[in-house]
C-alpha cells in the first residue's frame, strides 16, 4: 500500500490488529530547497505518468496525483 490517506489509515488498522504492515511508497521524496516551483516540474514529479493518462479509447483524461505522501498529497490542494 501506498503512504496516502488510505494506505495510512489502513496500514494503523492492520498494524492495531497485531499485523506487521510494510507501507511502500513508489513516488520521489523531495525537500522543499530540492523541489522546482514550476508547473512542468509539478506535472512530472506529482502526478501518474506526467499528467499524461487517458482511457483506453482515449475519451477521458485522468489527472491522478502521485508523490511522496500519496495523491492526497496533490489532490488536496486542487482549488475547485
């Protein structure tokens, strides 16, 4: 399981049960001094395949976050 908000909280669940838990994260950890504040660098480094994902027919984009922390990690701050 990924170190989102889900696979937090399930990982506490498991681990209360008396279960060892291993969380796994497949995403880049970046200190704040490390990160570059530009939106090419955002795409590439928060989100699944650069931003770049579509249905397989290619009639939906899907914008899904990916980074250290989970997608709730960029998920979060979308502004609606």
């Amino acid at each position: 399981m990924g170190s989102g908000c889900g696979g937090g909280v399930a990982a506490a669940v498991i681990a209360k049960s008396g279960a060892k838990v291993l969380v796994l994260e497949k995403a880049n950890y970046f200190k704040r001094a490390e990160y570059k504040l530009t939106e090419e660098s955002a795409f590439h480094n928060l989100y699944e395949n650069g931003a770049a994902i579509a249905t397989t027919d290619t009639g939906l984009s899907i914008l899904a976050g990916s980074s250290f922390g989970g997608g709730s990690q960029v998920n979060d701050h979308i502004q609606v």
